[in-house]
C-alpha cells in the first residue's frame, strides 16, 4: 500500500487541508466572538451551514455515482476555496450574513467532497488494504485536527484574522493542487450509462437490505455519535464536577492519543478476527465508558473513560467504512455515503440538542446512563443477530478468513 502513490496524495492531501479546515474553524469561533453575542444566536449560525450541506445531499450522490469521482473531488475542492472570499468580505465589512454564505459554501462543497472521497478510496487500494487505508486517514485527519487548533491558536495571537482565512485558503489550493494528481480507474462507460439515469436515497434502501451486515454498520455507528455528539458539553461538565480548568485539555489530548492508537492497530485486529465481531465488540465498549462516566466526578476515571472511547473508536470506524466501502455496490457508494454523510450531520444535532436538554434536567452523571444503556440495547438488538450467522459463509466473514477459505 505504502508504494501506491494515490495512498500518499490522499494522505498527504488530508493532513494539509484538515490544517486549513480547523485553523478556519478557530477563526470561525474568533469572528463570532467578536461580533455576535448570543450563544443562542451562534448555535443557529453553524446548523444554518450543516443544514445547506444536508439539504443537497441527495443531488451529490447522484453526481458522485453518475460522473467521475475525481472531477466531483476537484470541482469541489474549487468550490471550497471560493467560499473563504465570503470570510475575507464579512470581516472586511463585520457582515454576519456574508460569514452565513461562507458557512454554507463550506458545508456544500463539504456534501461532495466527503462521500466522493470515500467512494473513491476502494478505487486506491486493494481490498484487503482497506482497513489499514481507512484507519491511517482517519488517524492524519485526528493528527491535522491537533496541530490545526493548537497552530490556530498561536497564529491569532500575532496575525490577523485575515491572514488566519489565507493561510487556510492556501491549505485548501494545496490540496486541489494534490487531486489533479489522483490516478485511478473509473469505468467511464458504465459512468456514461449511469449518467442521467441516477435514482435517489431510496434505491440504496434494497442494497442495504440485501447486506444485513452493512445495515448494522449503520445502525451501530448512533452508538459512539451518542458520545461525540455531546462531547463538548461533557467536557465542560466535567471539568465544573471537578472544579478543574485543566482537565479540559487533558480529556482532549488522553482522546486523540487514544483514538490515533486504536486507528493504528486496527490493521491487525482485523487481520486475525472477524470483522462483525470487532465492530460489535468496541461498540459494546463505547457503551461501557458511555456508562463509566457516571463516576466522571473522579479525575482519573474521567480519563479512562474517555481514552477507553477513544481506543474504541479508533478501531470502530475504520471497520465499518470497510464494511460499506465493500459490502455496498460500488455504483451506489455516492448516493451511500451521501446518505450516509446526512444521517451523520441530522444525528449530530439532534444528540447535540438532547445533550444539553438532558444536562440542564437531570445532570451528567444521569444523562450517560440514559445513553449508554441505549448504547448497550442496540449492540445486543442488533448485534446479536449478526453473531448468529458468524459461522456461515457469507458477507460477514473477514478478509482474512476468505483468503484463508479460497487457498
């Protein structure tokens, strides 16, 4: 994989633009400081944008499916780097409507890009490689994500917010750069036949039907969004539970280290184990350090819970976007990951939402109880299904044990 130059392009594109996308996400938060002063307000500002990138997500995976995936990457890439003049006129002008256009510009090209570059990573690497793919991207996005914010941070306290948008701009051209420079192969006669003929969400519904293992992919995938989603908020909570300002940081930090380490040997989990097994196992240890924030109060339980949710997320997500990248179709993964990418941004705000309803009424420590034990009733509702077939010789053994099976 390592001597694939595409592997490289991709990576390497990721880590620049992931620098660009959190440096312009801290400028994000410094313009709203200044000049809107409700948190109410600000909240509404963001899901404005998340909701634009919602809202075109049925049309971007049906371009993603019927044209090609390098031409969607590289046109939004383009229209990404055009939104960051609508930042460069709201802080020339202090125009919170003209950042709102931004907002939207970003989430839009967002909507193409995501679900275009999963689509085409199985077009990358071999198969069996696409576990290790999966787990290191993630891993330079985490990686780009610390850098990103820490960088940020030093930056705005010697240039201006202007410069802060360049430096972020010139990330995202230094990845439009990198894209012209994919090589894969697109079976351009079946994109032409597709073309014009695309169907919407509803066709993906069957082919999730038809691959149960895939459908409780999905479905498992609410369990660590229950944690990511009020991930903030909890932070916040805590550090007031235990009358400490710096383990805020540490929470973050003991996260990421973890998250990075369980991306990292994901590879050889799944080398020796199967797949839906995995997925089901760290989605029950999402739900344990869910519950084990009940004793959050507790400095050192604090920190455990959330490196056990980092570590077992780290191996979650790089399983599952394994899963779907090989057990759905190839001629729907745009519209899939589309439909997917929208799951992902509706949850959000909703855990989100009922994070900070259940905060303000029953506390932290009843709140993780409430989630995790719903964790707990999806992975034994749908996990346990998927554990019956795990001897049968279908779509739910792993690579490595087809590979065993055909020699």
């Amino acid at each position: 994989m390592w001597k694939n130059k595409n592997v490289w392009i991709v990576l390497a594109g990721e880590f620049i633009a992931g620098l660009g996308l959190w440096m312009g996400i801290i400028g994000n938060l410094e313009f709203m400081q200044t000049y809107i002063p409700s948190d109410f307000l600000k909240s509404l500002l963001l899901i404005a944008g998340l909701l634009a990138g919602v809202a075109v997500g049925p049309m971007a995976g049906r371009m993603i499916d019927s044209r090609s995936k390098k031409k969607v990457l590289i046109v939004s890439g383009i229209g990404r780097m055009l939104s960051v003049f609508f930042m460069f006129a709201a802080i020339s002008y202090g125009s919170v409507w003209l950042m709102l256009l931004f907002l939207i510009g970003i989430q839009i090209s967002a909507a193409f890009y995501f679900p275009a570059l999963q689509a085409a990573i199985p077009l990358i690497v071999k198969e069996q490689e696409l576990v290790q793919m999966n787990g290191v991207h993630m891993n330079v996005a985490t990686l780009a994500r610390v850098i990103g914010t820490a960088l940020a941070g030093i930056l705005l306290a010697y240039l201006s917010l202007s410069m802060l948008y360049a430096m972020s701009m010139a990330a995202y051209g230094v990845l439009l750069f990198a894209t012209f420079f994919l090589k894969f192969e697109e079976d351009e006669k079946s994109i032409q036949n597709r073309n014009g003929k695309q169907g919407g969400f509803l066709e993906v519904m069957p082919i999730l039907k038809a691959s149960p293992i895939a459908l409780t992919a999905l479905v498992l995938t609410i369990i660590p969004m229950l944690f990511i989603g009020g991930f903030n908020l909890m932070v916040i909570n805590i550090s007031e539970l235990q009358d400490s300002t710096a383990v805020k940081g540490l929470l973050y930090t003991v996260e990421g280290l973890s998250f990075m380490l369980g991306a990292l040997f994901v590879k050889k989990l799944s080398d020796r184990y199967n797949h839906v097994a995995l997925m089901i196992l760290f989605s029950f240890v999402t739900s344990i350090a869910h519950l084990s924030l009940f004793f959050s109060d507790h400095f050192w339980m604090s920190l455990v819970s959330f490196g056990l949710f980092g570590l077992s997320v780290g191996c979650f997500f790089p399983i599952a976007s394994t899963i779907f990248q090989t057990r759905i179709e190839k001629e729907y993964h745009g519209r899939f990951f589309s439909f997917r990418n929208m799951l992902d941004r509706i949850m959000f705000q909703v855990v989100l939402l009922g994070t900070g309803l259940l905060l303000d009424t029953i506390g932290l420590q009843y709140m993780v109880v409430v989630f995790g034990a719903g964790s707990l009733a999806l992975v034994l509702i749908y996990g346990s299904s998927q554990l019956r077939n795990l001897g049968k010789q279908d779509d739910t053994i792993s690579f490595s044990e087809q590979k065993k099976a055909s020699s």
